[in-house]
C-alpha cells in the first residue's frame, strides 16, 4: 500500500531561507505551483515510460525528462 505523499507547507516552512515569513494565500500558491510541476513531471515520465513499452515509470524515465521539465518550468 502507498504511503500518503507528506505536506508540502510544513516542508515549504522548513526549506525557507532564515526567518522569512510568508503569509497564508503565497504559502498556499506555492503549494499549487508544486503540485502542477509534479504532475506535469508524472505525465512526461509516464509517455518517457510508454514510448519503451513499460508498464512502470521508472528512476530513468523521470530522469530523462526531468531536465526539459526543470528547463520548462523556468521560463
């Protein structure tokens, strides 16, 4: 059985550089943000994954699309 993926705000917390406070509605489209790129992540991993006939997304698929994710995702 999958475990429950953990919550982003406590690690959006924890990860901010010094004391830097960020309010509610930022911390929450933050959040969001994450979301989106993580999914959009899966999805080209899953289609890396289909294209070799593999039932399964595996460590190499997400790392072959991870940098045109990463790339994509800056702009």
């Amino acid at each position: 059985m999958l475990n429950k993926a953990p919550k982003l705000k406590s690690t959006i917390r924890t990860k901010a550089r010094g004391h830097i406070n960020i309010s509610p509605a930022s911390e929450a489209m933050i959040e969001l943000l994450t979301l989106v790129f993580l999914n959009s992540l899966a999805e080209q991993a899953k289609a890396a994954a289909f294209e070799e006939r593999s039932a399964t997304i595996r460590e190499h698929h997400v790392k072959a699309v991870s940098k045109k994710a990463l790339k994509k995702a800056r702009g």
